[in-house]
C-alpha cells in the first residue's frame, strides 16, 4: 500500500507511462474535473 498521496501519485504516474498514456499537468487536470 501508498504509505502518501505523493507515492500514490508516482505510482500511477509510472503506470500510465508505461501504458503510452500522457500525464496531465495541474492545469489539464482541473480541467479535465471542472475546477
């Protein structure tokens, strides 16, 4: 288990690279949830 959200959030960083899937930057994110 993610001990932080930090470790989380690397953790599905590496997993969505190594998909071929883009990270959104902050900006896109709050877009992408209507913030």
């Amino acid at each position: 288990p993610a001990k932080n959200n930090a470790e989380l959030v690397s953790r599905m960083a590496k997993i969505s690279r190594e998909m071929n899937r883009e990270i959104a930057d902050p900006s896109e994110a709050r877009k992408i949830i209507g913030l």
